[in-house]
C-alpha cells in the first residue's frame, strides 16, 4: 500500500515522498518582476523542511501577463538570476523544484501591466478585477503561445527540475477553456475542442522548447464554479489530449481567483469532512488517466492525506495555505508528530502579500510577537 513518506518518480525526476507545495503568489519580486531574497529564502526552507516537490507560483510569462503586484517575473532574460538562486537554495537542500507559468489574460489591473486594457479570450464583463477585458487578436494569440514557450526555455536553463502550466483559476489558459469566458466564433471558441486548441497549443510549442524527456505538467481546474463553466468530464478531456502528447502529470484544482463565491481556496477548513474538495474529480481522472495525479484544495489532515493516497483517488497531496501557516508540516508529520495543520482557512495571509512584504500566517505571526 502507499505511504505518503515514500519515494516515487513522477516523469524521470525522483521524489522524497508524495507531497507537494502548490504553485502559489508569494509576493516576493520587485515591481519589474525580479526575485527578492525573501523568496529564495522561503523556498529554500520548504525543502529544508522535506516538501518532496516545491512549485513556486506563478511566474508570468510577459508583460501584460502580471496578475498581482510583487509576481516574479520570466519574460525576459534579465530575470534568470533570481531563478537561478532559488534552484540553487533548493537544490542545495535535497530538494526538487519546478516553477508555474502563467498569463493572467483579463485577470488583472491595466496598473498592473503599463496601463494596458487587459485581454483575453472574450471582451465578456463580469470575471475579471474591473475593467472589462478586449478581445485577443490572432496575432496577439500566437504571441502569447511564443512568450510560454519562451519562458519555458528560461526555467530550464535556470535549473528548475521541471515546469507546470498554469491552467487553473481562470487565468488566460483557464479562460479559454471557459465557456462562460471564452465566447470566441473562431477557432478558438465554440466547441469544447476549439477552447482546447490554444491550451494544446502552449502545450507543444513548450514541449519543443524543453524537449521530451523534461517534466511537464498542468494545474487544470475541474470545475469553475458557476454553472455552465468547465465540468470535471471536460477536464478529463483536455487532459486526455495532453496525456496522449506526453503530458507528466496533472494538478486537480478549482474556482476562480479574485471570487469570493467561488474562490480556488475555501475558507473555514476546520474538520476533516472539509478537506480535500476536489477529491471526487481527481478519482475520476485518476481512474481514466495513466499519469500521476495531484491532488490540491484544503488538505490540512496527515489522517486524510493518507486516505487519499491509500484510496488511489491521488498519487500526490498538494499544499498551498497549510504550508504558509507551517513550513515545517511535512518534516513534523515525518517526524510522527501527525496532528492537524494549525492552518484556519482564513485566507488573511494574501491579504499580507498585497502589503509588499510577502504572504505570511497572520495567526502565527500574532503567536509568535506575543
């Protein structure tokens, strides 16, 4: 039977055991999307701490691809250094690290990319920070799949072990997989396959760049949230699709960023029958797909987490809010010391990160200043 503290490969890279920290804004670069220290520094504890697989989040991919202020960047060449010294604090810790790209599309402020009018599949109000987005051109479409390729190439020169695709949370890969978001008439809209084509195609023009044998995997959501958005059938779709090219490996995930109504991460996570809410569409994936599935969303209970992986409905547990309250739960749980994580749900800690000093556990930083 798996045991959450086993080793395992996922693709060709190795794994201390089966959790991961999910890819999440830290809110550690500077305005131009440079790595600060503080960043380097966090991610360098979490594989101190024995996270088996760190993916720092999310890197945007151009410039008018920022969601929120203080993301790193890797849009140009300028950013490596700071890439560079995180895989390095990582990797000098043992541990293994893949870094998230993203575009945010009409997720975002235009004070956030230049003063720009944010675009996205659709000039369709109601789902983005405020202002409705433009419709993307064709042209700005292959410009986008180019700037993912690019950034790719970026993470791998840089050392990460391996890079996810953000597709989740109604970011521009998201957003064209929405049919509430994406109302295209052309080839990028309409039918389920044709909201599927710009996904399938950052997926190859990434896999030319960083070649076959280097991991690549995709945080997909199984359900938007409101009704008529993606359903978990149509995740298994996509994700079919993206098997059959050579996918390594898919994180199961939900909701829409910046939605109170319908938010990726819950609030008030407090028992175990709570936990783990995309369970259900990571066990169907799971029974249909022959690539390692992640499972993210409240997992706060080692008794759940072990659940999950001897159930077979995930064949690795993904952490976001759990570690930011602890980096240090895995090694504890590993050490025997398997009570809950001390993490509420309360999401205050973004809230820190749009100060400019990083995300942090408003509770345990009251614990600790007490």
């Amino acid at each position: 039977m798996p045991e959450i503290f086993e080793t395992s490969s996922l693709g060709p890279q190795a794994l201390q055991n089966r959790t991961v920290r999910s890819a999440t804004w830290e809110g550690l670069a500077d305005k131009n999307g440079f790595v600060r220290p503080e960043l380097v520094e966090m991610m360098g504890e979490l594989a101190r701490n024995s996270v088996g697989l760190i993916i720092p989040g999310y890197f945007y991919v151009a410039r008018d691809g920022r969601g929120l202020p203080w993301q790193a960047g890797v849009w140009d060449d300028a950013h490596m250094e700071g890439l560079i010294r995180i895989c390095e604090a990582v990797h000098r810790e043992g541990g293994v690290v893949m870094a998230q790209i993203a575009h945010a599309g009409g997720r975002t402020r235009p004070e956030l990319i230049d003063g720009r009018t944010p675009m996205a599949p659709s000039a369709v109000e109601g789902f983005s920070f405020g202002k409705t987005p433009r419709e993307m051109t064709l042209k700005e479409i292959r410009t986008v799949v180019s700037s993912f390729a690019q950034a790719a190439r970026r993470v791998k020169d840089a050392g990460f072990d391996g890079v996810q695709l953000h597709g989740a949370h109604n970011y521009l890969i998201s957003q064209f997989l929405n049919p509430l978001v994406n109302r295209r008439q052309d080839q990028y809209g309409g039918s389920s396959g044709k909201r599927s084509r710009f996904l399938l195609e950052v997926y190859d023009g990434v896999r030319e760049a960083v070649g076959e044998k280097y991991p690549l995997m995709i945080k997909i959501n199984s359900t938007d949230g409101p009704e008529g958005g993606i359903t978990p059938n149509e995740a298994l779709r996509v994700v079919s699709a993206l098997a059959d090219r050579g996918l390594d490996a898919v994180e199961i995930s939900g909701g829409m960023a910046g939605s109170d109504r319908y938010r990726p991460s819950r609030k008030g996570i407090n028992n175990t029958s709570q936990e783990a809410y995309f369970r259900s569409a990571a066990n169907l994936l799971k029974q249909q797909l022959d690539i390692p599935v992640i499972l993210v969303g409240g997992i706060k209970s080692h008794e759940i987490a072990q659940d999950i992986i001897n159930s077979g409905d995930a064949d690795y547990l993904s952490f976001s809010r759990a570690l930011i309250c602890e980096p240090h739960l895995i090694s504890r749980w590993g050490r025997g010391d398997l009570t809950r994580s001390r993490c509420t749900s309360c999401n205050l800690c973004l809230g820190e990160g749009l100060k400019g000093s990083g995300i942090s556990c408003v509770e345990m930083d009251r614990r600790k200043n007490r």
